[in-house]
C-alpha cells in the first residue's frame, strides 16, 4: 500500500508540478510539502484538504481509502482533455477567473448564511 507521501509526490509528478508549484497552490511551504512526501509529518485537515484541491483529487485516496485519484480520474476525464493550460486563449482565462470569482462570491454569501437579511 503506498502511503500518503507516495501518494502526494505521484499525483504531483502525474501533473508535472515541481514542490514549489503544489505547495504554492496548496497555500504550504515547500519544506512542510517535503515532509509530507517523506512521511517525516503527517498534514493537518486544513493542509490536507488544501493538497487534495490542488492535485484534483480526494483526500479519500490521499489517505489510501480508494484507490482512484478522483471521480474524474476514474471516468478518464481531466482538464487535459481540453488542451491543458497552455491550449487556453486569454479569453478563456478571464471567462475562467470570472466564473470562478462568481462562484467564490456565491458560496461566501451561502457561508455566511443568515447573517444579513434578505431583500423582500
């Protein structure tokens, strides 16, 4: 069974990111990264949930509870089937970034539920 680190380095390798390009993503130090890979520490649930976002996968298969990566790993699907990053034109990116700002805006205002009333 391979553990957690082997797990983390072979979905970052898989997708080509250095260390510093997932913990840049992960929102980590390369040195804690590093000690993950290594099984030196275990990542607390905010690291780990942070970790599995950035490799697109679960922290279900992070931890060696299913042996598929993601639901879209599965399924054979993944953003290279759409041309990778580096196919994406600058109209893309910014119809992309404002997606993903609206969809950001949207969950913080469910989050926050209740806390402001709503208009009638």
């Amino acid at each position: 069974m391979q553990s957690l680190g082997d797990r983390i380095k072979f979905l970052r390798e898989k997708k080509n990111m250095t260390q510093k390009d997932l913990a840049a993503a992960a929102g980590l130090t390369v040195v804690q990264l590093s000690r993950y890979e290594t099984g030196d520490r275990k990542p607390d649930p905010e690291a780990l949930r942070g970790i599995a976002d950035a490799l697109d996968s679960s922290a279900d298969y992070l931890l060696g509870r299913t042996e598929a990566p993601s639901e879209s790993y599965d399924k054979g699907a993944s953003l290279s089937f759409y041309g990778g990053p580096e196919a994406y034109t600058s109209d893309e990116i910014a119809m992309m970034e404002a997606a993903l700002k609206a969809y950001r805006e949207q969950k913080k205002k469910l989050l926050d539920g209740g806390s402001e009333n709503p208009k009638n």
